[in-house]
C-alpha cells in the first residue's frame, strides 16, 4: 500500500514537472520574441535620434 501511494506520488511529481518544463520552454520563446521586438525599436528610435542631429 506505502509503494503504491509513493509510485502515485511519484508519477503526480512527474507530470507537474513536465508541465513546469514545458511552460518554461513558452516562455523562453516569448522572451526571445520580446528581446528580439525591443532591440528592433531600440535601433529604430537610435536611427531617428542619430537622424535628427
């Protein structure tokens, strides 16, 4: 009964871990996209500063 209750346990574990994995690779891609939109205005509004001088 104890191994059946700690081999649950150990599956439920598993399974959130995945989950956590998997969220964390979303999120990696989001920040990637996100760095990769910010560098893109920053040398955008550099241009127009640089531009105007």
């Amino acid at each position: 009964m104890a191994s059946e209750q700690r081999e649950l346990l150990a599956a439920k574990q598993n399974e959130q871990l995945l989950k956590l994995l998997e969220q964390n690779t979303e999120l990696t891609v989001l920040v990637k996209e996100l760095t990769s939109h910010i560098e893109t205005l920053t040398n955008d509004v550099h241009q127009k500063v640089v531009a105007e001088k």
